[in-house]
C-alpha cells in the first residue's frame, strides 16, 4: 500500500517534467532535419564531421558556463537561463541564415548538438534526485516516451511543413518550442523541489570533474558512453550520406529527414511506453544492457555485408531508438545511488560533454580514417564506418557488464546499512 501511494505521490510531478521534454524534443526534431539539410546544401556531406567537432566545442563552452550558473544561482534558475538563452541563439541563427550567412549554418548544426544534451541531462538529473528507483523502474520509460510523443509529432509536422514554410522556417518553430519546455520544468520544480548539495560541494564552481579520480565506477560510465557515440557518429555520418546521395533537393531531404525521424522516435515510443517498464521492473540489469549492443553489433555487420539506404537507416533507427528507450532508462538508475555532485555535476560532464566530445573525437578519427581509405578504394572507404560500430559494440559489451556489477554491489551494500 505505501508502495502504491509513493507511486501516485510523483505522478504530478512525472506528467510535468516528461511534458517539458515533449516539447523540448517537438522543437529539436525541427532543428535537428532543418540544420542537417542547410550544412549538406552549404558545406556537403564531406565536411559533416567538421560539425560534429563544433558540436564539441559549443557542448565544452555551454558547460562551463553550466558550471558557474549551477554554483551561483541553484539548479532550478539555470535550467531556466539555459533554456531561455539557447531560445535566443536559435532564434539568432535563423535571421542569420535568412540573411545568407554561410558560417551560420556551422554554427546552427553544432550549437544544436550542444543545447539539446545540456537541457535534457538537467532534466534527468532532476529525475534522478527526486524520484526514488521503485519509482523510476515506473516512470522512467513513459516520462521518455512523452518525449518522443513530441519528438514525432516534430518530426511528421517536418515532413508536412517543409515544403510549405521551407526548411529555414523550421527553425523558427524550433526556437518558440523551448519557451513551454522552460514553463514546464519550472512547474516540474516546484513540485519535486530543488535538489541541494552537501555542506561540502557547496561552492563549488567546476564540473566535479576531481570525482573522476576518485570513482572507477564514472570512469566506466563516461567509458561507456563514449564507446555508444562511436556507434552513433559513425552510423549517423554513414546514414547522411546515403540521404544526401538519395536526396539532392534540400526541400525533399529535409522531408524525408523528417519522417525518417518521426517514425523512428515512433518506434523509441513504442519501446518507451511499453517494452522500457516491463523491462526494467521484470529483468535484470545484468541481461538488459549487454543485449543492447549484440544488436547493433548485428546491424552494423548487415550495413557492412549489403550497405544501401534501407540498411543505413535501419542500423541508425535500431541505435536511436535504443538510446532513447530502454538504453536511456536503464543508463539514468546507474546515477541514483550516487551524491548531488555526481548527478549534477559529474553526470553533466558524462551525458552532455561526453556525448558531443565523443562524437567530436570519433568524427575526427573516422575522417582520418576516410582520407587513408581512399588510396585504397570505394569499397574500403564506406566499410570504415560499419567496421568501426562493430568493433566498438563490442568493447561497450565488456564496459557495460562492468558497470552493471559495479552498480548491484552499490544498492546490495547501501540495503545492508539499512
């Protein structure tokens, strides 16, 4: 019976947080297929990974400026401030480019690898402390699933709007998005409170990036998200070609981009609402996350062995819906055990540094791979990328069996206290 009403006690609260990210995610399916499809036209699919590594460097920016507000003015104002501002740049970037600024299709592409991960982890990092993990084996997967709701209502609208308002009007749309995600996380606040620090990280003006010393257990976790954003860059890079090849028109890639992502954040949604709670509540962690990347191992091998446009999306689908479902779910209660520091802070420097840095590094070194590649044919050149997903699965295999244990040890020690 106390289980049950703890239950409904953070419903309120999981309706309002998981509606922020509905509209936060509505918004970056618009920016997402918009600034894809103004890079490709201004730059080519060539200098892609060139954008990924600005993605790098905006992420690294942000979170330092993260770093000083979360000291200053508390977790709840700067969610606040990083929404507002990230409404500013986007709505900036959208006059640049109808002025014809070519860089700004640079700066569109990354800043947008950049607020998404900053917003969203602030998100979770809210969830994390305020849900208890009885409540989040519930909540998780369908607070996920709203987003998507969003995320695919975006990503069909991109498909209908595109030729109507043009790809560069979709910006604008993405902009007016996080003025209610900023509504509905000052509402998710207020009802879950704001989460403090201890006497002893109070003041503290860094990312805690010194835990790191300290814990082997984020070690690995930032290892593991490291190695699945290998999988993603590569396949993502992959992927973008074979559209840009398919899909020379920007208006009908930006369609296409569109309801490609529509029905894959359909598919996360199905995960999300569905397969994520049953999971998480039934099964345990020790099968759960080493299944997720024999997956993409056997999709990355499909994409090497017939690589055509069908096969490229499906492996990119199966990653991103996976990431933001079951992966996602399951990846957010590694935190839970874990000090404010550690949620806010070194989790920001994991989940949204980590991310775009990841990816940065990765689209550097699959490019260095790419130019040695040629001396030795087309063949070569395109396998790089499946190749690289394969064998980076594999070591996410290794790492994430490691966590798991890691993480059991923790709550089976923190019962014992009890």
């Amino acid at each position: 019976m106390k289980s049950n009403k703890n239950l409904l006690d953070a419903i309120p609260f999981a309706i309002a947080i998981a509606l922020s990210a509905g509209f936060l995610l509505c918004g970056y399916e618009f920016i997402r297929s918009s600034s894809s499809s103004i890079y490709l036209e201004v730059y080519g699919k060539e200098k892609l990974p060139y954008a990924m590594l600005g993605g790098s460097i905006f992420t690294i920016i942000f979170l330092y400026g993260y770093g000083w507000l979360i000291t200053f003015i508390g977790a709840r104002r700067t969610l606040l401030v990083t929404s507002l501002f990230s409404f500013l740049v986007i709505a900036g970037c959208y006059l640049a480019v109808q002025s014809g600024v070519k860089i700004s299709a640079w700066i569109l592409y990354s800043f947008r690898e950049a607020y998404i991960v900053v917003i969203i982890e602030q998100y979770w990092s809210l969830i994390n402390s305020v849900l208890k993990e009885n409540q989040a084996k519930k909540f998780n997967g369908p607070i996920t699933g709203v987003g998507s709701l969003g995320a695919i209502a975006g990503g069909f609208a991109v498909g209908y709007l595109a030729s109507k308002i043009h790809t560069e009007g979709l910006i604008l749309l993405a902009s007016a998005s996080l003025l209610p995600s900023a509504l509905f996380s000052e509402i998710a606040y207020r009802l879950g409170g704001e989460p403090a620090p201890s006497i002893e990280e109070k003041g503290k003006k860094s990312l805690a990036v010194k835990l790191f010393r300290d814990s082997s257990y984020l070690r690995r976790i930032a290892l593991l998200i490291f190695l699945t954003q290998i999988v993603s860059t590569v396949l993502d890079i992959r992927f973008s070609g074979l559209v840009q090849d398919a899909f020379p028109i920007k208006d009908e890639r930006t369609a296409f981009f569109g309801t490609f992502y529509a029905r894959l954040n359909l598919t996360a949604g199905v995960l999300q609402f569905i397969v994520a709670p049953i999971l998480l509540s039934f099964v345990r962690f020790r099968y759960i996350h080493p299944a997720i990347p024999i997956i993409h191992l056997i999709s990355a091998t499909i994409l090497l062995i017939k690589p055509s446009l069908f096969t490229g999306g499906l492996a990119y689908l199966v990653f991103k819906a996976f990431d933001y479902s079951i992966f996602r779910a399951g990846k957010e209660i590694f935190y839970m055990p874990l000090s404010f520091d550690s949620r806010y802070r070194a989790k920001e420097v994991i989940d949204a540094f980590g991310y775009r840095a990841s990816k940065g590094i990765s689209a550097g070194l699959t490019s260095l791979a790419t130019v040695i590649s040629n001396f030795f044919g087309y063949i070569l050149l395109y396998a790089v990328y499946p190749i690289t997903a394969m064998v980076s699965a594999v070591l996410w295999l290794v790492t994430v069996t490691t966590v798991v244990r890691q993480h059991d040890k923790m709550i089976n020690q923190s019962e014992q206290l009890k």
